[in-house]
C-alpha cells in the first residue's frame, strides 16, 4: 500500500512543478539554463514538503532517481548524470558532483561528492586550467554504506562501507570496509549481514 502512495504523491508534486519544468525546458530552447536556479530553491524549502518536491523533481530531472529516496534541506546537485536506487537517504546540506549512489545508502550532511579527482586540472600551474585538462568522472558508492558528516567523497566506495566523520576518500575504498581520515585509511574490515 505505502509504494502506491508514494507514487500517487510523486505523481501530483510533478504536476504541482510542472510549472518549473516548463521554465527549464524554455531556457533550454533560449540556450539559457535555470536549472541551478532552480535546484537552488528547492533545496531551501523545508519539512516534508521540501523532501517530496526535491523527490518529485529529481525524479525527473536527474538520469535515475528512485521514488522513495530522502534529500535533504539545501542539498545541491551540480550534475545531471546522477543515479539513486532506493532506500537511499542524504542528509543536509551536501554538495552532489557526477555519481551513483547504491541502494539502502546513508549520507550524513554536509557532504561532498565531487566528479573525480581531476576535476580542476593537473594542479601544475596557478593559471585557468585548460579545457583538455579538466575530467569529470562518475563515483560510485555501492549499496549499503553509511557515510558520516563532513565526508568529502572522490573516488569509489564499495558495498557495506562506513566512512567516518570527515574523511577526505581520494584512493577506492574496498567493500566491507571501515575507513577514516585524511586521506581516508581502511582501519578494519567488518563482515555484515
């Protein structure tokens, strides 16, 4: 009984915003974008109401996104090519790059996933870096893991992980694993059920 009611509120908060895709859509077409406008103003409406709009326009907006997932207040997605099975739940206030997020995954707030490593350049010089030196790529945080506030995630993550408070992950962390600091070190390995 509960999916069908989650669908059927899916349903009408994406008629309530089709408005806002209408005006996406049309900057689109201008060459104009207002998706980040957007993003930006929904993550800053709060209680359920701001857990089911962001659900409602996430589902359209991102490549894959369950309907059943949690994001919560002023969380900001800075790519499209973003993928969220179920049950996944993100806390407040994270900053969201290029990634997959795997079913039954926790997210504590003020997290940040970045599009890889390299996505500022080689780091050689102060200049801009040039167009052939940025790379975005897709992290992958496997289903099950729980990850605490602050964490900053830069490369993938495998299943059952917990990643501590803060940790800085810059090298893949290998599933059924514990990992913590700066750069995030697997301290144990844990089996889970």
């Amino acid at each position: 009984m509960r999916p069908k009611i989650r669908f059927c509120l899916l349903v009408c908060f994406v008629a309530l915003l089709s408005p806002v895709f209408l005006c996406v859509y049309l900057g689109k077409l201008a060459k104009l974008d207002f998706s980040p406008a957007w993003i930006q103003i929904l993550s800053l409406v709060p209680g359920t109401l701001g857990v089911l709009m962001r659900r409602s326009f996430y589902s359209c907006f991102l490549s894959d996104c369950s309907n059943d997932v949690g994001i919560g207040f002023g969380t900001i997605f800075s790519k499209t090519s973003v993928k969220i099975g179920p049950k996944v739940s993100i806390g407040g206030y994270c900053m969201i790059g290029m990634c997959e997020i795997g079913e039954g995954t926790l997210l504590g707030s003020n997290i940040n996933i970045l599009s890889g490593r390299h996505q500022h350049g080689s780091g050689d010089s102060v200049e801009q870096p040039k167009s052939g030196q940025v790379t975005y790529t897709s992290v992958k945080i496997w289903k099950n893991c729980w990850i605490g506030n602050g964490a900053i995630i830069m490369n993938d993550i495998g299943d059952n992980c917990i990643i501590g408070a803060g940790s800085v992950v810059v090298k893949s962390i290998p599933p059924n694993s514990v990992a913590v600091g700066n750069p995030a070190a697997v301290k144990k390995t844990v089996a889970f059920r």
